[in-house]
C-alpha cells in the first residue's frame, strides 16, 4: 500500500510525507533535528534518542540531547549529534 501512495505522490507531483505519511526529517546543521510524521519516542536519555517512523526505526546518537517540542506527529530536537541511523521495523 505504502508504495502505491508514493507512486501517487509523484504522479501528483506532491512530497511523499503529505500523502504516504512516511516521515521527513530536516538535520539543520549538526545540532537540530526536526522531524515530522514521527510515531512516537521509544527511548530517550542525553546520549541517544530512538523514534518510531512508521516503516523505519530513527536512532539519533550524541552529546547534551534534549527534546525542544514534541507535538502527536512533530519533534524538534538540539545537541551535538554523531550519528545518525534507521532500521527496518
């Protein structure tokens, strides 16, 4: 299903995350994430924070982490990011 909504996307000539609701992150610079279309935390601490996106699994590592503004589908995070990596569910 989820493929067939981004084959609709690109015929309509729309961003995947506005009509297959996969998520869309935006890394400004190497201190803040902002992240929509997220489906929850699954863990957070200062070092490491883990979001559910649906499909993929986003584990963000680094130093002096810290949740700015979560809203039910959007996160703004800020601190000295390392890494950055997604999983499969």
């Amino acid at each position: 299903m989820r493929d067939i909504l981004k084959r609709v996307s690109n015929l309509l000539f729309l961003p995947p995350e506005a009509v297959a609701g996969v998520f869309r992150l935006e890394l400004i610079g190497a201190e803040e994430l902002y992240l929509e279309n997220h489906k929850g935390i699954l863990e957070y601490s200062d070092t490491e924070v883990v979001l559910h996106g649906g499909d993929r699994i986003l584990r963000i590592c680094g130093k002096h982490l810290s949740l700015c503004t979560m809203t039910d589908s959007e996160v703004l995070l800020r601190g000295e990011f390392e890494q950055i990596s997604f999983a499969a569910v």
